[in-house]
C-alpha cells in the first residue's frame, strides 16, 4: 500500500512504497541491464570534474546542465513502464527521464537545483529510487542555514512539486557507511 506524505513547508510529497521490495529487485536488475551508464565531465564554479555518479540521459529532446549535453535518445522498455506508472498516479507527463546509479556511498550528489530554461518557469521532477537508502538533503535558497532531511528508501516516489526548484536546493551526500548501490530515476518535462 501507497503511503502519501507532505513534506512540510515545501510543495513536496512522499510516496513511500510506491514499488513493493521485492518489485524494486527485479526493476534494479533491468535497468542495470538496460541503461547506457556514463560517468561524464562537468563544470561546476569555471571548473570541470568527473561527475560523482554514473548517468544517463532518454527523452523527446536534448538536455543540457553543468555543461555537459545529452542527446535525446528513446528510454528503454523498463523506464518506460516505469513512467506510465508515475503519469497514472500524479496524472502528469512527461518527456524525459535523467538516471543516476550510485555505485557507493562515496558517489554524491552537490547542492543544486533543477532549474534549467528547458524545464520551464515551474518544473516538476517525479523522482524514484530502486536500492540503497540515501540522505536526501534540503536547504532553502535565502536561509542556507534551514535544512530538512528526508529518508528516500527503496521503492519510494518523490514529487517536487512547482515552487519547489525555485526555493530549494537539495543533494545527496557522501557517507563513509558501507552502503549498496542505488538508481534514482528523475522524471521531467522538457520544452
């Protein structure tokens, strides 16, 4: 069963189960198979550095972000299924979907937010996780100092809703915990 949380003070909500434990084996298995990983350069500050993470991009169209370009390229059969899944529940659509695998704890993710021009003025990110729980950060934009953590578990869906890439930033740190490895597909509308 589908547990819906709120996040409070944020346009956040936690769907906590949204793939059973033994369904999120079998998708971690396929999309391991299926996914082309890359480990890609980026700029981050003037500088470029190996992105701490495997990834891969599949859309409708290119996307852009840290300086590095993906082209569009059509998703494989499991993010597929994966994503009706996600558009018959939020009712949303989207065109596509940014994969990250994060091999151990050392791979992370820095402070940022998904703001590109092509998401629009107000995007909406449907993100899911398949493996490893990881520290889901948040800190707001103007109070750097007020931060919320969330525990994002295997099988779990997070919608960002509108406003929130505007007024937060999030990350996924490192940790010295010996941790299995993890892949959060972020699902997006590219104009």
């Amino acid at each position: 069963m589908i547990e819906k949380q709120k996040i409070p003070e944020t346009n956040i909500f936690l769907y906590r189960g949204f793939y059973s434990n033994q369904e999120t084996l079998e998708v971690m298995k396929e999309l391991k198979k299926e996914i082309e990983w890359k480990e890609v350069k980026i700029k981050l500050f003037g500088k470029e550095y190996l992105s701490p993470r495997l990834s891969a991009w599949y859309g409708e169209k290119s996307y852009k972000y840290s300086g590095y370009r993906w082209e569009q390229r059509p998703c494989p059969k499991s993010i597929i299924r994966i994503k009706k899944n996600i558009e018959k529940l939020t009712l949303l659509k989207f065109n596509g979907v940014l994969a990250n695998l994060y091999r151990s704890g050392q791979d992370s993710m820095g402070w940022h937010s998904d703001d590109e021009k092509e998401l629009g003025s107000q995007p909406i990110i449907a993100s899911i996780v398949f493996g490893a729980t990881r520290r889901f950060l948040l800190r707001d934009k103007k109070i750097k100092n007020k931060k919320k953590e969330i525990k994002f578990e295997d099988g779990d869906l997070m919608l960002m809703g509108s406003g929130v890439q505007k007024c937060w930033e999030h990350s996924i740190p490192k940790t010295a915990k010996s941790v299995g490895e993890r892949i959060n597909l972020t699902f997006r509308l590219i104009y």
